[in-house]
C-alpha cells in the first residue's frame, strides 16, 4: 500500500451508495476502495452529538463495520467464504478520508461484475440466476450465516466463464438482531435464513416484473438507486 494518500477525487467512482463511494483501485483491477460520503446529500447525516452521546453511541462507520463482519466470516469459516464473500485488506488513507481496500468482483471478460439490480433491470431473465441464488442460500444456511439484508443491490452475479454464475455479498454483512436467538438452535438459524432468502428473491421478482429500476428513481436519487454508471442500463431506463 502507498505510503502518500491515494488519489481518488480525480476518479470516478464505479458505485455510489447511499453512504459511501466506491472506487476501482489504481493500478490494481482486482481491488476496489470505499470510502464514506461527506457530502450533503448522502442517506446518513451526522449531525453533532455531546460528548456523553458520543461515548455511549459513536457515530455510525460502514467501513469500520464491514471489515469487523468481514474478520468474523474469515476467523470463523476460513478461505471458504471467499466463495460468497470479499476479502479486505485492511485500511488506506486517500485524498477523500480513509477508504476500506477490498476484493473486486470481476467477470471472465474483465467486466465489473454486475449487480442483481443491474441484471434485472437490464431485462436479463432472473431464472438464470435463480440456481446461482439458492447455491449462496445454501452456503449461509450450511455455515450459520446471518446478514442484516439480502438485498438486490447488495448481491453481485459473478460469472467465471460464458454461462457460470455465483452470487457475491458485497454489502450488508452482519446480524441485525439486538439479540441473536437463531444462533442457539441451528434449526431456528435455518428457518430465518430461509425465510430472508425466500422474501428476497419476491421482491427481486417483483422488480423484474417492473421491469427493473426506473427513470424516475434514478434520476431523483442522491445514490443512483445501486446502479453503477452503466450505458445499457441508462439507455433502457430511458427507452432508448
């Protein structure tokens, strides 16, 4: 890693969250930066807090969070999870704050491995990737896996090679429960996972049946809705 800050701000960023940019990592294809938003118009505004409120509830970090979720898939599960989920290689400091280093997904032919959204809302068939999806239901169910949301634009489709596809998390790692009572009985874990997996998968059938993200949203949205900076999908969403 460089020892000088790493210039982003020059970049453009291939994903824009409702928190965070993401950047690809100059000179390594393989590697992505996040960093968080400071600008006005991000989801989450931190707004001053007493020193008391501070000590009690520190101001929320999706860097500091994914990278604690992420120690705790690798210290539990090993190599094994790289199957379903990045690995971080730790803290950079950039031009833009801190940024998280992480695995980036990419396709066969180099391509940015989209995201379910993405390939919803470009009109590719969902059934496609429908085995792809239960074979990552199945591994969080096999290693005990809780998320806090299985959501479209928090699951990349990776394709390997021409016609091969493996789901990716990229975002929402961690359990969302105050208390984790699933973790006691393994039958009960199974049942939740199941269950997020299974509304999941309606909602994503429903926005295909809607065809994807429209105009509108994106247009009107400070985060692009999950969708990367992509002509296909903006020349569809505008029925061009």
């Amino acid at each position: 890693m460089p020892k000088e800050p790493l210039i982003l701000g020059d970049l453009e960023p291939f994903g824009v969250g409702g928190r965070r940019l993401c950047f690809e990592y100059p000179g390594d294809p393989g590697k992505c930066v996040k960093v968080l938003r400071t600008d006005p118009h991000r989801t989450v505004q931190f707004r001053a807090r007493t020193r008391w409120k501070m000590a009690v509830r520190p101001p929320y970090d999706n860097n500091e969070d994914e990278k604690r979720e992420i120690d705790k898939l690798f210290s539990k599960h090993g190599e094994s999870v790289m199957k379903h989920f990045p690995r971080h290689y730790g803290f950079i400091q950039t031009d833009l704050g801190r940024g998280l280093v992480l695995d980036l997904a990419r396709d066969f032919d180099g391509d940015i491995s989209m995201s379910l959204r993405e390939w919803i809302t470009l009109g590719k068939p969902l059934d496609e990737v429908r085995d792809a999806f239960h074979a990552f239901r199945d591994f969080l169910i096999d290693k005990c896996i809780f998320t806090r949301g299985i959501l479209d634009h928090n699951l990349v489709v990776f394709r390997p090679s021409e016609g091969q596809y493996r789901i990716v998390m990229i975002d929402g790692l961690g359990d969302s429960t105050l208390i984790p009572i699933a973790l006691m009985r393994r039958k009960w874990a199974e049942k939740r996972i199941i269950r997020k997996t299974t509304e999941a998968w309606r909602r994503m059938q429903a926005l295909s049946e809607r065809g994807g993200i429209s105009q509108d949203a994106l247009e009107n949205s400070s985060w692009g809705h999950g969708i990367r900076y992509n002509k296909a999908i903006n020349k569809r969403v505008k029925g061009e």
